[in-house]
C-alpha cells in the first residue's frame, strides 16, 4: 500500500497558470487553499519559501479562545472553535486539540473592568464566558498565586492544539483534493501581467495568475514592496518556552492580564509559556529575527514565579521566538489591496491568526470562490487606513 506523500514539497510540478496563487505556506494560507479546494473548481497553488511549519504558525502556543473585546471576533472564534471540535477526523491527523478553557487574571481595577465588561459581551453573544472572584479561579488551579486578584473569567469551551499537526493537516488534504504545496522556493519577484501578476520563483519558473494571496504574515511588506507599496503592519518579535514534563495539574491556559505571561501545560506535560518583553535600550521588538534572549528567560521567570510559585523548580527544555503581525487599530489586513485589487491582503493578526485561521480560511474561500460577503471582511478591508475608517476595536491581543 502506498504511504502517504509528505506535506509540501521543493520539487512538485507547477502549472504555469493558476486561478489563485497564495504566497506562504502557513496556517492561513493552507486553510484558504484546502476551503478553495474543497467548494470550488478554481486552480490554486500554494508557495512557500521555506518548509512547512517555519514561521509563526510553528512558533505559537497553540491556543484557541472566544475571549475577546469585540464581538465580531468573538462570534468568529466561537466558529473557528466549533470547526476544530470535528477538524481531526475532516483532515485525518491527530490535532492534540484539547477543550481545558482559558483562565484571565485582573489584577488592576482597569484590569478588572477590561474583564467585567467581557463577561457581559459574551453573554450577549451565547458565549459560556463567567466573571470570577479570585478565590474562585484558585478552585479552578489551586497552584496559582490570586492573593493580588481582583476578578477572573473562565470560558471552558477556549483549547489549545499542537500547532504542527495543525498545519501539516490542512497542506495534506490541500494536496489530497489537488493543490500543489511548493516548498523552500521564493517569490523573487512579483510582476504585473494584464489583469494579473507572473510571479517568478526561485527555481525559475514563471507562474501567472489573475489573483494572488499574500498569507506571508509579518514577513507581508517584503512582497508587497516588490508593486510600490506597503501596508500599515510591523512584526514585533515575541519568545516562548517549554519545560520538562511535568505531573499533570494544569486545565485551562492562564493569562494575567497585569503582564500579558500567558501558560498552559500540553498533553505530553510540559508547560508552555510566553510574554512579550518591555522596552529597552538596544533592543529592537520590530525584528524578524527569530533568535532567543537571556533577557526574556530572566522576564519570563519572573513574572510566571509571581502566578505560578511551584514554576521555581521547573527545568527549561526549550525556547524560541516568532514574529506577531501587529496593526495600527489590532484588526486584521484581509481583502484587496489599495491600487492593486489583484493581490489579496491576508495578514495582519496580532500573532492570534492561527486560532481565527480555520474561520478565516473558510470565510476568505468562499469570498474568492463567489464573491460571498462577510463582515469581517468589510471592517478588514486594507483601504480603511487610507480612507480614515482605522478605529481601535480589539484591546484583548494578548502576549
């Protein structure tokens, strides 16, 4: 019996015409080109400049939650989370998805308001969202620290997955349903043809296609200057580590609000942390470098002791950093591009695009496919900046 071909790969054929081409191959790009595949017959193919899983969608803490400062983006995450209760069996991988809730600490009365008026957002919108006291998110951990506490909410629906499985899954059926995933080839230059683009790669090839998806994330401007333009988001670095195994004692993924430390334990018990770093002389937060720092281990083992005091004797196994996608007003970049309406906008998540991308990607196919409206859609639209309709809607970005 034949095993099955690996996901993505350098030496694929590539047409030398598509519908559709998607620039990058991460969580975003792969989960609009399966939708595609699945309910369209347009031609897509997906071009990666390196392998599968090598930015930010293989560098996040896996999380998934509904607990958000918008309702927009809470209804999207309560879809993109019901999609991943079946996801499993539709792409035919293990995905460690695991329903533990996420748990919000306040320990500021500006904190605490951010966290009461959440809770009644979500009733609102039937989201399982509850307001708590401290005492009561210490029966939820009895390990954490709340003696500084001010209010809690716990939603029991919010998860986390294995972010690799979770990509690897979608490029696999991609495939499987006829899209060619190109891997560790670059989109050298990208070039206007007619009512379309040629883009010409790496390896020499030239591609033609009357639509191209920009999903390369914080790494996005590098294409989009290649047509004279750029859009208003930056990459700001953000690190992550990993522990030994531990017993397991930990439920739900813990954010504190007061630092943005959030941490969860996996399946296999290792617990898994982050927190963006604060200012400071010398270093610069706008990097794509993905290298690790001694100072965010010394951060990070600060403000998660405070938490989480039985941490003081973990073992640190692993750590890495990855790239947010940060936007002037925290919304997302998604849609046709000012001057260039061609080349579709697909970045700009504030480093929570992997947990939206299996709503998005479904949302943004079925745009491409027939053109189906959605409000998301309309709020994310590129030209709001130079138009003046940029506002601030989403303050819950956490990290």
């Amino acid at each position: 019996m034949a095993s099955r071909p690996p996901p993505g790969s350098a030496t694929v054929k590539l047409p030398d015409k598509v519908d559709i081409a998607i620039v990058g191959g991460g969580i975003m790009g792969l989960s609009t080109a399966y939708h595609l595949a699945r309910h369209s017959k347009l031609k897509v193919v997906v071009i990666e400049r390196s392998y599968l899983v090598s930015g930010a969608s293989g560098r996040n803490g896996g999380g998934l939650r509904m607990q958000w400062g918008d309702p927009g983006n809470v209804a999207l995450m309560m879809e993109s989370i019901d999609l991943c209760r079946t996801l499993a069996q539709e792409l035919g991988i293990n995905l460690w998805f695991r329903q533990g809730g996420y748990l919000f600490l306040a320990r500021s009365p500006v904190g605490e308001a951010r966290l009461q008026r959440n809770a009644a957002l979500h009733r609102q919108v039937g989201a399982p969202t509850r307001l708590l006291s401290a005492r009561e998110a210490r029966d939820i951990v009895p390990e954490l620290d709340t003696s500084d506490v001010l209010a809690a909410t716990y939603n029991p629906d919010d998860g986390v997955v294995f972010p690799w499985p979770f990509v690897w899954g979608y490029a696999a059926r991609a495939q499987q349903l006829g899209v060619p995933v190109r891997t560790h080839t670059e989109v050298e230059r990208l070039l206007p043809k007619g009512d379309g683009f040629e883009l010409v790669l790496s390896d020499g090839h030239r591609l033609v296609a009357p639509r191209v998806v920009n999903a390369t994330g914080a790494w996005s401007n590098l294409l989009n200057r290649q047509l004279g333009f750029t859009t208003p988001n930056e990459p700001h670095r953000h690190e992550i580590l990993s522990s030994e195994p531990l017993k397991p004692f930990l439920d739900p993924l813990v954010v504190d609000l007061s630092s943005g430390l959030y941490f969860s334990q996996s399946t296999r018990g290792e617990l898994v942390t982050g927190v963006s770093l604060p200012p400071a002389s010398g270093y610069d937060d706008t990097s794509l470098s993905l290298h690790s720092s001694l100072r965010f281990l010394g951060h990070v083992s600060r403000c998660l002791c405070k938490v989480l005091p039985v941490a003081r004797h973990m073992k640190i196994l692993r750590q890495w950093a990855g790239p947010y996608d940060l936007t002037p007003d925290g919304d997302a970049i998604v849609g046709p591009s000012p001057g260039h309406p061609g080349l579709i906008q697909l970045c700009g998540f504030t480093g929570h695009g992997f947990m939206m991308a299996p709503a998005v990607g479904r949302m943004l196919a079925k745009w491409l496919a027939d053109q189906t409206p959605h409000p998301m859609l309309e709020r994310w639209d590129p030209s709001r900046f130079a138009r003046g309709l940029s506002q601030r809607y989403e303050d819950m970005s956490i990290g």
